[in-house]
C-alpha cells in the first residue's frame, strides 16, 4: 500500500518523514530545526546556531542551505518570504513534532549517559 503525502495523517506524516531520513536526526538539523521556530533567514540561522552552541558548531553556507531546502521540501519547515537576498523560514507544526520526538530521545539518552560521567 503506498501512502500519498495528501493522504497522510498529521501522525502519519511524522512517521513516514522520522523514518526516511530524521530519526536520529543529525545535531546539524537538530539545531536548524531549534533555530527556526523564530522566523530567520539562512545567515540568521547559522549566527543563532553558532551562538547557542559557543562556536562549538558553525555551520557552512553550503551545509546551511542543503539543509533548509531538504527541510523545505519535506515539509518541516517553511518559506515564510522571499527577498532579493534573503529567505525567511520557520518550522511547521510538523518539524515541531520532529523535534519534540528528537528531543524525548536526547533526553532518554541523557539519562543513561549522567550514570557514566
């Protein structure tokens, strides 16, 4: 049986696009997917990331924007307006729920790793 995008439930949505490519989600992704629940354009979002994580993680213009198109077009995030130069998007409620799922698994993980250090 194939299931059509249209024809997918919200949960069954989160479950096709968890099991092709984002569970476990790249920390790369994880972070783009954190950054875009405020509205950014590309630059914002590798500054925001860069920031957050302490220059730990700086994110490429080539990685950046193959990232936020693959999210794009698997519909966890949005193009929320175009400009001359810039992009702005945000996360749909459907890379909300990603998310929320990737973070139960970190949070699982956490606690098992806090036995070790």
């Amino acid at each position: 049986m194939v299931i059509t995008l249209r024809d997918a439930s919200a949960r069954d949505m989160v479950r096709l696009v968890r099991n092709r490519r984002y569970s476990p989600m790249s920390e790369t992704m994880f972070y783009i997917l954190f950054a875009l629940r405020s509205e950014r354009h590309g630059y914002g979002v590798m500054q925001y990331v860069k920031g957050l994580t302490e220059g730990r993680i700086v994110l490429g213009a080539g990685t950046i924007y193959t990232s936020l198109g693959k999210l794009e077009a698997d519909g966890l995030i949005a193009v929320t307006s175009r400009g001359d130069r810039r992009t702005n998007y945000l996360i749909t409620s459907q890379g909300a729920e990603v998310l929320r799922q990737e973070a139960r698994r970190i949070t699982e993980m956490s606690r098992y790793a806090k036995e070790i250090l």
